[in-house]
C-alpha cells in the first residue's frame, strides 16, 4: 500500500495480503520428484530442495485466480515460495512458527531472485494489513481499499535495481517513514502525498514508474475524494485506492468499470494455511 522502495533500505511499508495465492497439493510417491507449476519453477524447486525432499509429486496452480492480460503484481513468487515450504516442512513433521516460516522462506526467495526486502513473503505468511520494518510485522487495521488493473504487466527487478543505484535516497526514506507512521490519522492525504513523493523519485533515478492508465486511475480517485498510486514498483501491474468511506469506494469502482478497466476488490486473507 505504501512504503515501497523505501521499505528497501530499512523504511516501513504497509501491506495487504489479499485473498488471491498459490495451492501446494502433495501426492504421496516413492518415485523421484516432479514439480508441476503453470510456470516458473524456480522458486518452488529451491524450497523443496533446501528441505533436502527428493520424492513424491508437487503440483502448484493459482488458488482462487484472477483473468487477466498478464501477472497483476500480487507478489506470486512470495507465494509459490511460502506455499512450497509449508507443504515440505509438514510433510516432513515439522511444526514451524509463523516467524520461522518466514524467516526460511525469505531466505530462499531471496536467493532466488537476488534481491527484496521481504515484505510479500510477511503477507503471504502472517496474512492480513501489516506494518513491515525489517522483518517485523505488526497488524493494522484494514481500510476502504480496490486495486485496479492497468493493462500491462510490469518488471520488479529492473525498477529495484534503478532505484539502488540512485545514491540521493535518504531524504526519501525519511519523508516515506513519515507517511507511513501518520498513515491512519489521513489515509487519504498520505496516499496523495506518497503517490507525490514516489513520483519524483522515480524521476531523480530515471525509474518508468507510471503509465497513462495509472494516471487516469489517479485522476478518478481523486474525483472520488480518494487518493491511488501505483502499487508496487510500478510502471503496470494495479493501481491501489484508498478512500475514507466505502460509499465513496463504490462509486469510484463503478466509474472504473464504465471507463472499461478491470476493478480488483480487495478482500483481505489470513496467512499461509496448511489443509490436510
């Protein structure tokens, strides 16, 4: 929700965890392993392996899935990972903490993909509104809040990558920090001012951050007496919305979806679960 970037050099960050995940079915089998994923693997391969599991069928899908034109930016890999680990440790025997769970499994997301500063695996993992400063999570109060599509997905690493070599950063973690400690008081006014703050920073480190669908998203929400930005490391993926009613959140997702772009409600999740 708000805090991103930032949230790589220590700064708080606010997350949701939302009702769209990876399902792990294990299939109990004396032959060699075999992971079935509807793409990449990378991920799920590195948690089984680091559980040293060798054996049995491993098939990861979407569980409860969006139709979409490409990835919405939800933090899948987070998922598939905490997913894959859950199985493995309880197949295994093993009762893991929620703070141990997350702990392994940021440690295999990021070595995977070589960076993050682990705040999806937190949602995945703990589930619910969090405030997220290095790897300590503390629970919040869910808001009037859509996500809306942007058309066109986006590339994390690159746009992370950019950001760690712009050297200027430490007055924008300090202003972000601000934001998200005195986010309940206006949500709305430091939505604005976070989609303000990012936006200049994108520019100072040459980061693609919005799109022309983002900006209209933008546009609408303020029409609505809400504020939304770009969710994540933007340039695609979903715009967040936050508005103080949730009169005012449904007329927003009508015009959203009279102006033809995809309304995504955001329903909050409990975190990883095991169902035997």
């Amino acid at each position: 929700m708000l805090g991103e970037y930032a949230v790589l050099d220590g700064g708080p960050c606010l997350v949701a965890a939302l009702e769209h995940g990876v399902e792990c079915v294990y299939t109990d089998s004396s032959l060699p392993r075999t992971i079935h994923v509807p793409n990449d693997d990378r991920f799920v391969r590195a948690s089984l392996d680091s559980l040293a599991i060798s054996t049995g069928k491993w098939s990861f899908s979407d569980w409860n899935p969006l139709i979409l034109d490409g990835k919405p930016g939800f933090g899948g890999s987070a998922s598939a990972t905490v997913a894959a680990l859950l199985a493995g440790t309880t197949l295994l025997g093993h009762q893991l903490s929620k703070s141990e769970l997350y702990r392994r499994a940021h440690t295999v997301h990021q070595e995977v993909q070589g960076s993050g500063s682990g705040v999806d695996i937190a949602a995945a993992v703990f589930g619910g509104v969090l405030e997220f400063v290095d790897g300590k999570v503390s629970p919040k109060t869910s808001l009037p809040l859509v996500a809306v599509w942007s058309g066109e997905s986006a590339q994390t690493g690159p746009r992370v990558e950019a950001y760690l070599r712009w050297r200027d950063r430490k007055v924008f973690v300090n202003e972000m920090t601000l934001l998200v400690r005195d986010f309940y008081e206006d949500p709305v006014a430091a939505m604005t001012e976070g989609g303000r703050i990012l936006h200049h920073m994108a520019v100072q480190a040459n980061i693609p951050y919005t799109t022309e669908t983002l900006s209209e998203i933008q546009v609408l929400a303020q029409a609505h007496q809400g504020a939304a930005k770009p969710s994540g490391a933007g340039g695609g993926d979903c715009a967040v919305a936050v508005f103080a009613t949730h009169e005012q959140l449904r007329e927003f997702q009508t015009t959203c979806t009279r102006r033809g772009l995809i309304v995504i409600p955001v329903n909050i999740a409990a975190g990883a679960t095991e169902v035997t």
